[in-house]
C-alpha cells in the first residue's frame, strides 16, 4: 500500500438525498423526483432516504446515452400564451 491509497477515503456505498443532489450537481427535490418517477432506486434506513452510489452512476450512464435537444422554451411558452399572434393595443 502506497501513500495515496492510505490518503484516500473509502467510497461512500450509499448517500441521503441532499448528498445526492451535491454529487449531481442538483437540488434535492430533483432527486426526489427521480425517485418517484422510478428512475433512482431509495431505501430507507430508520428515517433516512438512502441512494446507492451504484444507482447514481447507473442513472448518469442512462442519462449520457440520451441524445440532449435544447428547446427554446421561451417560445414553447409564447406559444402556449397565445403570444405567437401579433398583441393588439388596448386604447384608453
């Protein structure tokens, strides 16, 4: 055993979800989400909510596979306001 292995602290087998959500780079609810939609598997011991650290990678790998489109959502929202037609001046 070098020096760097004894510096390194053993992986984490499972986080809650706000260590989750920092792992990814995103917000706890978003984990949740997740969850509930069964695309992160939780468990719980006593009152925690845990995520394997194994089901994280899982759920990134599946993530990186889909192609990512970005959408203009302002004008998926226009769209929906009806904005897409010219705005007709109220007059006093």
């Amino acid at each position: 055993m070098d020096c760097q292995d004894r510096n390194e602290s053993p992986k984490a087998l499972a986080y809650s979800v706000p260590a989750s959500a920092r792992q990814l780079g995103v917000s706890a609810p978003v984990i949740y989400r997740e969850i509930r939609e069964g695309r992160l598997t939780a468990f719980k011991i006593g009152r925690r909510t845990l995520v394997a650290a194994d089901d994280l990678e899982l759920l990134i790998d599946r993530l990186k596979q889909k192609p990512f489109i970005p959408t203009d959502t302002r004008r998926a929202v226009d769209a929906r306001r009806g904005a897409c037609t010219p705005a007709v001046a109220r007059s006093r």
